[in-house]
C-alpha cells in the first residue's frame, strides 16, 4: 500500500492580503506537522520575513527570466522535504501575491501530493481598488476566480456589517465556485482550512479515540460563525446518495470530509454480507465547489464507527439534521 | 612621464575606435592592459621604446563587444545536446546546424544517445522550437523508437516545455493515472511525453535539475566565455542567473575570472531571484559589499528585476489591445511577475544604495510600471546618473521612450528577437502594426535615449555582429523587412554594441572605445562593418579578440 498522498493547501491572494499572516495562523494553530513553501518572486513582506519556524521547514522558491529555473526550483524544495527526517503531514504553499493560485495549484498534482484547498485571501478594506487597477485588475480577479476557500480578510477595517455584507456578496459573484469567509487577523477556524477534523481523525489517526461528543448529532459551535456536525455511519452508502450529496452542497459549505462505504446500488437498509463485502471505501472531501471522491484502502478488521462524514457550514444556513436528511434520503 | 612599460603597436587595416572626437586609427598602442594610443604607427612610435605586431595587419580593430544582457546558463547549456531550429555555434568553436525538420531533430538525439558511454545516463538536450514546425509535435513515441530505453529530456527552446520518453516518464512515475494539467496527453489520452510549465516539467525531477546543475560549474563559466570570446565579446553579463549569496556559485565565477587565461570579463548581476532574502536592501548591501571586492574581470554593481513574462509565451504585460491572436483559452493579457505597485519600492533600496537596477520589461505596460517607478523613487530620493535600464524593451512606445530620456534611463533592446521571431510577432503575437515598431532602435534614437542591444543568450545565439545585424535591417527569419522605419545605421548599431552597453553598466570610462587609458579590449575582425553591406554585416569573420592586451584568438577550445 502506498504512503497516503500528502495534502497540498494554496494560499493566494494579492499582495498584503494577509497570505503570510494566514499561514502563520495555521502553523500556530494545526496539530499538523506544516512544510511551507513560499513562492516568492522577491517580494517585500510587510511584517519583516515573518513566517514562524515553530515545528516547519521554510523553503522559498522564485522565478526568473526562464521559467525552468522554477520547475528545478520546486522540484528542489520538494526532494528536500521529502529527505528530511519527519515527513510533514501537509504542504502549504504560499503563492506569490501576482500568482495565479491555480497555476500554484497545479503542483498538487505531482505523484505523491493531492491537491487538498485552494485559500485565496482578499483585502476587504482594498479588494475593490485592486479588482478595479488599471495594472492588477486582471490578476485580482483571475486570483479570486481560483478559490475555493475565498477569505475575505481585514473585516476589522471596514465600518460596519452592512459594507461586509455587501462586499462578500460581491465577492461571491467573482469567485464563482468558492464558499465565502469573512476573518481578521486570517484567523479563519483551522477545520474550516484544513478539512474537519473529526473526519481526518477516521482517515489518516484512526489509532486515536474519536472526540468526545464528535458524533453527538445537530450543530457544535466552530468558534463564531460556523458549526459542524458529523455524522456516524454504520452501513454503506449507496454511490448515487453520495454523488447527490456532493452535488447538493451549496456555498453555506465550508468544508466536508467523509470516509465511506459507498455500496453499489440502493438498499442502505437492509444491508447483507455480500453488499458490505462489494462496497468500496472513499474518502470524499469538498472545499468551495471542489469535490472529490478517493479511493482509500481500507483494513478490514477495523470497527465499523469510523465510517462518518463531517461538515463545516456557515452558522444558522443549514438545519440541524441536513446532513443525516441527504444521507438517508428514504427515512 | 615617459612611456608607461616596452609598449606594442598593432597596425591594422582600421581601427575602428568609437570615440566621436577621434572616430579611426592607422594602429593602436597597448601597454600592458591599457590602450596607450590610437593614430599612425608614426606618432605611436613616438611614445618611446616599442615593438610593432603586424599580426592584425589585414584586420579591423574595434572596441570588444559587450553584451549587457545574457545568462551564464548559455555555457551550462551546451553540456546537453543542441537541437533547435537555428545553425548555432558552440564554445568550442563547432557548428551545430539546425534541426529543421522533426526528422532532423531525432537524427541528432540518436546520434547523441549512441555516442553516450555511461548507460544509466539521462539524455539531455535543448533548443527545440516546435513553432517551426507547425501542425507536428515532437512525443515521446518518437523519441522511444530513436533512443530506446535511455531515459530522455528534450527542453524547448521557450523553456515553458519539456518532451520526455517512456523510460524518463516510467522513472518519474508519470502514466495514465496522472492528475496534473502539465502532463500532456495524446489523442489516444495517455501521456504522450509533453511536460507543460514548471508545473510539469518538475515531475522529470532528476532529469531537470542535472540540467540546472550545470549552470552552477566552472566549465560552465568556461564556456560561456569562450563562446563570447570566439564571437568578439570582451564582456559578458550575467543577469539574474547566479544566485551571488551561494558561495559556491560566487567562488566559481571569483575562480574562472582570476586565472589570466580567462577570455572575457564579466558583470554579474545581483538579483532577488531564485530563493533570495526578500529584503531587497541586504541584497543591496551585498551588492556593495561585493563591488568593493571586485576585480578587473569580474565586476558588480547592477541588479536584476523582472516584472513580466515573454510575448512569444503571451505572458508578457502590454497595454490594449493586448494580443493579436492569442491561443485558445488565453486570459488575454500576460502575467506580472511582480506586482507593479510595489516596483518602487522594490527599486528603492538598490537605488540609494547606487546601484543601477536593470528590470526585465517586454510588454509596454511592463515598461509603464518600471518607469513609474523610477520616477517615484526619483521624487523621494532625487540622484544623477543611475542609468537604470529597460531590459529587453521591446514594445516600449515613443512617450515612453521620451519619458526614459527625461528621467536618465536606458534601454537594452532585444534586436535579435526581430530575426527570430519576427513574422510570429506579425502574424500571431501582436500584429502587423505593433510588431514593425517592437525593439524600436528608431525610436529610442531620434527620443534621445542611450540603448544597446542583446541576445539574451541562451534565448537566441550569442554574438553581436548578429544582433547589430538585426537592429540595422530588421530581416525576419522568412527574408522580409519588418518595421524599416526601425532601422538604424551601421555606425549607431556599433555604438550600441559597444560604448552604450558599456554606459549602462557604468563601465563606459573603462572600456566601450578605443581610446588612451581605457582597457586594451578588442574585437578583431576580418572584414570592416563599416564598408561591407549592411546584410552582410553578421557575416564577418572574428579571428578573436584581445583582452586587457592578450590576444585571445578564436579557437576549437580544450573544454
Ligand atoms: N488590520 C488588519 N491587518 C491585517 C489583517 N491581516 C493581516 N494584516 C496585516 O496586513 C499586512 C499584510 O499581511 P501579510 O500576511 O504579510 O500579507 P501577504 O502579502 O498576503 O502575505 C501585515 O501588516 C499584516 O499584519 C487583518 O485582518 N486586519
Ligand atoms: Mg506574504
Ligand atoms: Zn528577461
Ligand atoms: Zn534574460
């Protein structure tokens, strides 16, 4: 069985956006063992060189006149991770502040790594300006239309709710596939960065004890303006109930993350021997409007508990029994 | 004062010497490193005690050329195969004749691959131009049939590409379960080989990075200026390859520069790429601290910036109406590679450090924001003769180019661009309009602005009777005229050349003419540019050229 693939997250945005401050937020934050790589095309960092060391590599990678030197570069910075001693639990990139994160993205597919989240962070207090420069305007928007987590950051700066408001809205309209988050001080609540936790528990720390009250049904709060809710899963799920679950989430999704038993054909109800032995583990996972389906391989002795799927949702958007509604669409 | 030091005097055909006040000589003087005097033989005799070198007799004598825009990659390169487009010499003198068919180019690899010894070897090579053959594609089937098992790279010559074989692609892990947009796939959708942007390319991993290695070597070094010198070249730069804070790479260049055999002198700019600090002004510092410790041969003291990409590639910025006809799918301008509102600031640093910023422009809104930014940091920090230049410049527009002028800026145009892709230029890129003005020697002449011009080698071959070729005729590769109003004159082209490359790397008090005190760096030439056709310009023979007073013949070299 081959090492599981190591999550990438994409951390754009323009410059002074707050890509440096979000990471450092995650490193700080992230029970995760984080390699950063920061794509730096020689930037000035606001804040001095400030991402902190505390237990991840740091390594810079720029560009030049002739665009193989990055290639050799990332290729470089990837082979140093990988010799080091530990190897990291997640690589997060920041791209730089003129990057197409997609074209950042698009590193997430090397063998070995899985494209997990694109974060794109705007500036609430200058994103307007920029989507409107004569210079940056094309980039702006290019970079916004790229997220799948668009965090909308700096919400101290603006006046009142209402402007909030009415900017995410606008955002919204330009990042056409991406859920919405409003932050300050890019303190956007970890699970909703890096996927539930709950979830990530069942797929890649199954040796630790599910949390305490991981699996109680309705809503936990997810610090101020989001809530999860996991639910436990004691049989396959049919393919199709699956495929519409991922079809029907709306951008009230922050994040979802499941590992699952997806049985062929209907029948959830009245599962048999033969049906549980047919049906094929995935670990599925949406971001924005990115979903994805992954074959996991699983071992067979382990209990059936760890069978569950998490969400995270904007506060309030969602009832609380949503997600159990869509996966027993019969009862 | 008598004569310096036993002095020697070089009569020659002419000596063509660049200097408006005294423009030709009989002969010319060298003591030791340094011109003692250009005239007649008769009134260089008269200095004192001499000999008389009749070697360069039949030869014309001009300042050495200087190329204020290449890469030490140029040499590093040649340690993998050549098969591009274009005939192109290599530092041991030989000629590689271009591939010009798919055919041409595979013939070239097997040959490569069998003359390979070693056979768990990667095969490298480079220069692959598939925009001449168009409606072909060079995959890794065909590379397979040719070469077999031995795994392979081919890089393009737009280095944006590579094409690998099965062997390389087994290697690297690449089949059909390959999730990554710059694996490219075949009309059967299985990887056909094509490696698309850093993207892809850094899935061949070993392969590319050997490449890149090679970059960082002496050899590398060795090369690049025994190819300059075979050209005629007495100073090459290096802009923005050489990573100056790896001492490895720092010592290479102290090491080749200091051994007196060493045929060029070179200017190695301090840049922030390639994994530098991000603080520009400890670059700034290091670049000080560096120029203080410089040599004769190898100097500091510029810094390279880059704010986009390349028009051939469509990254690079221009203003509406953008590009002409752009792939399909394109987002219709081309990309920063640093954001132009920081350009001052960025600027700032290295510019009060004294230092003269050289930033990469293509687009004309790339020129825009570099001269927007320069003017703003000459409002904060007003300073005489900086000479920062446009690097590459080649849609900069005539109010640009006046506002250059005003500010003190330079320009170092891309001539060769004209021959290599010109008639892209026309018919795809930018169009007919915008293409007969693109690296506008014209312009930049009659606005009042000091310009050389470049090759970018490697990005097109090394040798500036070529580039200065191209600025006084303006012949695409397809034989026809591109913008003749853009054209300049012979003597304007050898001044560009040779004393305003000079001035934009603030060496023109050393070197760039033929002049008493300056340094004794020649290019000796078999025929006179000045009298022969225009076209026939790039055809003159180099025998060589003589640095800091040794002659350094052109020859098959030992590396
Ligand atoms: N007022 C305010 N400042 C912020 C916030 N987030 C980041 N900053 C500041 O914005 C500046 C740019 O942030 P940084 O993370 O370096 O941006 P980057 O260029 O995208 O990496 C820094 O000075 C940060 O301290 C925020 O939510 N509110
Ligand atoms: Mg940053
Ligand atoms: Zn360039
Ligand atoms: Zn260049």
């Amino acid at each position: 069985m081959s090492p599981p693939r190591l999550p990438v997250t994409v951390v754009g945005g323009y410059l002074g956006a707050g890509k440096t401050t979000l990471v450092n937020h995650v490193l700080r934050s992230s029970e995760e063992r984080i390699a950063v790589i920061v794509n730096d095309f020689g930037e000035i960092s606001i804040d001095e060189d400030l991402i902190v060391a505390a237990d991840s590599d740091k390594l810079t990678l720029a560009n030049g006149c002739i665009c193989c030197t990055l290639a050799d570069g990332f290729a470089a910075a990837l082979m140093q991770i990988r010799s080091a001693g530990t190897l990291p639990q997640r690589l997060l990139i920041e791209a730089s502040g003129v990057a197409d994160p997609a074209q950042i993205a698009a590193y997430g597919h090397t063998p070995g790594l899985r494209l997990d989240a694109v974060v794109v962070m705007a500036d609430a207090e200058q994103v307007r300006r920029q989507a409107n420069d004569r210079w940056v305007a094309d980039t702006v928007r290019m970079q916004l239309a790229a997220a799948d987590l668009l965090v909308v950051n700096k919400i101290d700066l603006l006046e009142d709710a209402d402007k909030a408001d009415e900017l995410c809205d606008w955002l919204a309209g330009l990042a056409a596939d991406a859920t919405v988050v409003r932050a300050s001080r890019a303190a956007v609540p970890i699970d909703v960065l890096l996927g539930p936790r709950s979830a990530s528990d069942a797929a890649n720390a199954r040796e630790r004890p599910a949390r305490e009250g991981a699996a109680a049904p309705g809503w936990h709060a997810v610090e101020d303006l989001f809530e999860s809710q996991t639910v436990v899963l004691d049989a396959p799920v049919p393919m199709p109930v699956i495929e519409a679950l991922l079809a029907s989430l709306s951008d009230a999704v922050a994040r979802l993350k499941g590992l699952v038993q997806a049985a062929p054909a209907a029948g959830a109800s009245d599962t048999t021997a033969r049906e549980a032995a047919d049906a094929t583990a995935y670990l599925i996972e949406a971001v924005g409007k990115r979903t994805s389906m992954t074959p996991h391989a699983t071992d067979p002795t382990q209990p059936p508990s760890r069978w569950a799927i998490s969400l995270i949702a904007r506060k309030g958007a969602l009832p609380p029994d949503w997600l159990a509604a869509r996966l027993h669409p019969d009862c | 004062m008598g004569t310096p030091q036993p002095f020697v005097i070089y009569p020659a055909r002419r000596v063509i010497t660049i200097n408006p006040a005294f423009p030709f000589g009989e002969a010319v003087a060298v003591a030791g490193d340094r011109i003692l005097g250009v005239g007649s033989t008769d009134e260089l005799a008269s200095w004192g005690e001499h000999r008389i070198d009749d070697c360069f007799a039949d030869h014309v004598i001009m300042p050495g050329f200087i190329e204020a825009h290449c890469h030490v990659m140029s040499g590093g390169l040649w340690n993998s195969t050549y098969v591009g487009y274009f005939d192109r010499r290599d530092p041991q003198g030989l000629l590689w004749p271009g591939c010009t068919s798919i055919d041409d180019v595979l013939e070239r690899l097997a040959k490569a691959a069998a003359d390979m010894t070693d056979d768990s070897q990667t095969l490298l090579a480079w220069g692959l131009d598939p925009i001449y053959f168009p409606g072909e594609r060079l995959v890794a089937r065909h590379l397979d049939t040719v070469i077999g098992d031995r795994p392979t790279l081919v890089l393009h010559a737009s280095g944006h590409l590579a094409t690998i074989n099965s062997a390389l692609m087994d290697r690297c892990g690449i089949d059909e379960t390959a999730t990554s947009p710059g694996v490219a796939r075949g009309g059967d959708g299985l990887p056909n080989g094509e490696l698309h942007e850093p993207a892809g390319m850094m899935l061949a991993g070993e392969a590319f990075a050997d490449m890149m290695k090679a970059n960082r070597s002496e050899q590398a070094r060795w090369r690049y200026a025994n190819e300059a010198r075979n050209a005629g070249h007495t100073l090459l730069t290096d802009l923005g390859t050489t990573q100056l804070w790896d001492p490895e790479q720092l010592g290479n260049w102290k090491k080749v520069t200091s051994d007196p055999t060493y045929p060029a002198r070179v200017m190695v700019a301090m840049s922030n790429l390639f994994g530098a600090t991000a603080d520009p002004a400890e670059l700034a510092e290091l670049c000080v601290q560096l120029k203080s410790e410089q040599t004769d041969k190898l100097r500091f003291g510029i810094v390279k910036l880059i704010l986009d990409g390349s028009i051939q590639g469509f990254t690079a910025r221009i203003s509406w109406p953008h590009y002409y006809k752009p792939p399909p799918g394109h987002i219709g301008n081309g990309m920063w590679l640093t954001a132009p509102d920081q350009m001052a600031d960025l600027v700032e640093p290295y510019h009060r450090a004294g230092l003269t910023v050289h930033c990469h422009c293509n687009g004309d809104e790339a020129t825009e924001a570099f001269v927007e930014a320069v003017e703003q940091v000459l409002e904060r920090y007003p300073r005489w003769d900086h000479r920062h230049t446009v690097q590459h410049c080649q849609l900069t527009t005539p109010d640009q180019y006046r506002r250059m002028a005003a500010l003190g800026m330079c320009a170092n145009i891309f001539s060769n661009h004209i021959y290599y892709w010109g008639d892209q230029h026309r018919d795809v890129t930018v169009g007919p309009e915008r293409a007969a003005r693109m690296d506008a020697c014209g312009t930049a002449l009659a606005s009042g602005v000091s310009f050389s011009i470049h090759s970018d080698s490697p990005i097109t071959p090394l040798g500036h009777l070529h580039t200065a070729w191209c600025a006084v005729n303006r012949v695409t590769a397809s034989g026809q005229v591109l913008g003749p109003d853009e054209r300049i004159g012979v003597p304007d082209a050898l001044r560009a050349i040779t004393i305003e490359a000079a001035r934009q790397i603030k060496m023109d008090a050393e070197i760039g003419s033929i002049e008493a005190g300056k340094l004794a760096d020649f290019a000796v030439l078999e025929d006179d540019p000045l009298s022969v056709d225009p076209m026939a310009l790039r055809d003159i023979g180099v025998w060589g050229t003589v640095l800091g007073g040794v002659l350094q013949p052109a020859q098959i070299s030992k590396l």
